[in-house]
C-alpha cells in the first residue's frame, strides 16, 4: 500500500509539476507540499482533494488518495441505470438520438460500450457475434478482424490514433484491464503506417468501405462537466461526422432491416446477466 504522500508525488510527476508549481495552483507552501509528500504531515481531507483537483486525478483515484490518507472515499459509483443518475442519462439519450442519422455512442473508461443510437447499424451487421458479448468493447470491435476492421480503408491511421488516446489514458490512470487492452491490440508493429495514410489538410478521417461506397468519417468527444459520480466522470460520447456530402448521403438514405446494436445490447445484457 502507498501512502497518499506517495501517491500524490506519482501524480504530481506524472503531471510534471514540481512541489514549487504543485503549492502556487493549490494557493499552499511548498513546504508544505514535502512535508505531505514525505508523510512528515498528514493532510486533512479537504488538503487532499484541493491537491488532487490541482493535479487533475480522476474521481476513482481521489477516492483512493482519500483511502490512503485515512478517510472516506468522497465519490460514489453508481451504474449508469440507477435512478439517481436518471437525468444525466436521458442526457446521454439524448444527444444520442439528436445526432441521428449519423452514428454516435457512449463507452466508459475502458472502452466498453454502454449506450448506442440507431445509426450505427451499417458497422456492426458482420460483427462476430462472440464481439457482441458483454462488455462490448469499442477498441476490439474497430481493430479486430472479426468485428469491423475488415471494412477500415485507413486501418494504420485508425490504430494510430486509438493508441494515441489510450497511452494517454494509462498516463493518467495505469489501469490494468485498459493496459492488457493495449498489449492485445494496440503494440507498434512494422505493418503499422508512420504517416497518415489518407492526406487531409483538416483532419484524419476514419475511411470505411460500406456497401460499395467508401464513407469518410471524422468524430469529437463530449463529456461531462463536473461530475461528482465516478461513473459520470468516466463515460464519453463518441459522435461520428462525415467528412465529405458523400458521406452524408450514405447515412441519409433509408435503411431496411431490423438489425439494432441498442436492443442487441439489451438483450445480450439481459441474457448475461440471467442465472
């Protein structure tokens, strides 16, 4: 076990700050930043959290600097159909189903998808249905070949940037299960592209080849804005734009079928979680 003097010299190294920075954001001495630091002084609370805020942690770890100073953890952790995050779910819905007819989804902190709207049908129909099982993870179905990597014109672009975004991630958190996710998909290899393979002057769009067409997608990140559930703090929407009128036209035009990743999802759920 570390104690929270320990931790929050990780964090604070891992921000590349130094104690001098750390106590001018945090409006404390330097001093009393060591003193912290090497457990010569045991922070209340509250000294822990103004630390943690000016350091940028995520709420599952203040509540472990929480734990390892000796107190409480402060944030709750609730799934996200609890009735007590009933509005920051419809929240959620809603820029879901706003956002139709292109595609868009919710995924949590390790990538596993937690809510859909209807437009994302044209990727998921050739899923293997053994990618479809709970927890439905965003990174494997994008870059394994079962799920829809087959379809990703710019498969080394796409990787590239899922690898960006989640070494970022374990900077922040060193999670285990998101590491394991990394050594499993995302290790440099020589048949990765050091260039972005698609020339853009904008932007590097995610290229698929769907019916025939090639759509040119490019995305953007909504989250939270202060959170107080741990849940809340690590759910991200994923909102898919084209990139071209072509594109556009692809998700405009009508689509038959009855195929849905959201009640597949729920169904898939429902048979999980049944004895």
């Amino acid at each position: 076990m570390h104690t929270v003097g320990e931790l929050l010299r990780q964090w604070r190294h891992r921000r590349r700050l130094s104690q001098l920075d750390l106590a001018l954001a945090a409006d404390v001495s330097a001093r009393h930043v060591s003193l912290v630091e090497t457990g010569r002084s045991n922070p209340s609370a509250d000294m822990v959290l103004r630390l943690a805020d000016q350091l940028d942690v995520p709420l599952r770890e203040r509540n472990a600097l929480l734990l390892a100073a000796g107190f409480a953890p402060r944030y709750t952790e609730r799934p996200l159909d609890d009735d007590a995050l009933s509005a920051a779910r419809a929240a959620v819905e809603r820029v879901l189903r706003a956002h139709e007819p292109y595609p868009a989804l919710a995924f949590d902190r390790r990538w596993n998808i937690v809510m859909t709207n209807r437009a994302v049908e044209p990727f998921f129909a050739d899923v293997d249905p053994d990618l479809l099982r709970p927890p439905v993870n965003l990174v494997r179905l994008g870059l394994d070949p079962r799920g829809f990597a087959p379809l990703v014109v710019n498969l080394a672009d796409v990787r590239a940037v899922f690898r960006s975004r989640i070494t970022r991630q374990l900077a922040l958190t060193h999670d285990a299960e998101l590491a394991a996710l990394y050594d499993e998909l995302l290790e440099p290899g020589s048949a990765d592209a050091s260039d972005p393979s698609v020339a853009s002057d904008v932007l590097i769009p995610m290229v698929l080849r769907l019916g025939g067409r090639e759509v040119r997608l490019f995305s953007t990140i909504t989250t939270f804005g202060t959170p107080m559930d741990i849940t809340l703090d690590e759910v991200a929407v994923e909102s898919y734009y084209p990139a071209d009128a072509e594109s556009a036209a692809y998700f405009e035009e009508p689509r038959h079928g009855n195929f849905s990743l959201h009640e597949s999802l729920s169904k898939l759920q429902l048979s999980h979680d049944s004895p």
